[in-house]
C-alpha cells in the first residue's frame, strides 16, 4: 500500500513513477530471445508493432502491470496500444524529447482540461541495465502541469537547433542533453509508467 500512494503520488506530481522488478528474470530472458527472434527475423534493431506477435502478449498485457495501473487509476482502464522494441542503437543518436497525448500543445485541448484528472500512461519496460547499455527513459519533470521550466528552455534551443551544422551550436546541443530532463535509470525487469503528456525521450542506448 505504501508503495501504491508512493507512486500514484509521484505519477501525478511529477509525471511518472518507477516499477521495479516488474518481471522476473526468468521472463526477461524470455523477452529477450522472443525480441531477438523477431527482429532477426524482421532484420531490424527497431520493430514496431510488437503486438502482431502472438508470443510478446503475456507480457504487453503482464497481470502484474495491469494490477499496478488499476490500483494507480481505477479498475476501467483501457489498452491505448502504440508498441515498439529497441535491440541496440547503431551510429550517432540525439535526445528526442516530445509527448505522446493527442493535443501536445501545451494547455490547447481536451488534453488540457483542469476539471479532470488526466490518466492516460504510457509503460515502459526494460530488459536491460543502465550501466551496461543506458536502459531508461528522460523525463522532464513536472512537464505536464508547467509550461516553462530551465529544462523546457534548453528544450527549446535543442529543437530550434537541430538542423544546425555550426559545430559550436554542435557542441553546446550535445553539452545540454546532459541538462534537460532527468535520466530515470532502470535495471532488466523494472517498468516507468509516465503520463502520455510529459515531455520525455528515450536515452540513447548503447
């Protein structure tokens, strides 16, 4: 219960909370070799739409994840499903950070609706540890609720700054990655549930 309050709170407050050792490491090992089956089999490191795959549904719809977002947002949830897998990250990779809701516009649209609580989450699961090859998400806090904050600031000289080949704006871009958001770091088995409009990106992962 303790850890139920402390993740409803954190999910709400500052727009994602950490499930460690959703799964077990048995089931991570099987994820894994389903993963690496289907991507050998696709012949790409990134496969989207891992739930045409029979064999990955026991753990898109895990028992245990399902409980975890029923506790944290009521028993009628829905399965709002965009699915993809990672294996590696080949060449050089930039911070991404964007929202995944419909109206990503910061306080334009239902999205946006202060008479009601916004619920919509996103999980992320990960086989694999930050130490060894950067596994987590960058979330900027309290993005869903803030407009601005130094972090959305330095998020906005990234993006104006993405097709630029002037090596000195180069260098300051890959400099503020280190500044924009927080790396939430994870080991094989644990899940960051994150509301869909916060701003986050994936670490790129080695």
């Amino acid at each position: 219960m303790k850890d139920l309050e402390a993740n409803r709170e954190n999910l709400f407050k500052y727009g994602y909370c950490v499930v460690r050792n959703l799964l077990s490491s048995e089931e991570v090992e099987y994820c894994k070799t389903v993963i690496e089956k289907i991507s050998a089999k696709m012949k790409a490191d990134v496969v989207i739409g891992i739930h045409n795959h029979k064999e990955c549904w026991n753990f898109i719809a895990h028992k245990k994840l399902l409980n975890i977002i029923k506790n944290l947002l009521g028993s009628e949830i829905r399965y709002l499903y965009v699915g993809a897998t990672r294996r590696e990250q080949k060449g050089d990779c930039f911070y991404g950070w964007h929202r995944d809701n419909t109206c990503r516009l910061f306080g334009i649209g239902p999205d946006w609706n202060k008479k009601e609580l916004y619920n919509i989450v996103r999980a992320g699961i990960y086989l694999s540890s930050y130490d060894i090859a950067n596994s987590g998400v960058n979330i900027i806090p309290f993005s869903h609720k803030t407009r601005y904050s130094f972090s959305s600031l330095l998020r906005l000289f990234h993006w104006k700054t993405k097709n630029s080949n002037n090596l000195f704006i180069k260098m300051i871009r890959k400099n503020f990655e280190k500044f924009i958001g927080i790396n939430i770091k994870t080991n094989p088995g644990d899940c960051v549930l994150f509301l869909a409009n916060v701003m986050h990106s994936g670490i790129p992962p080695t």
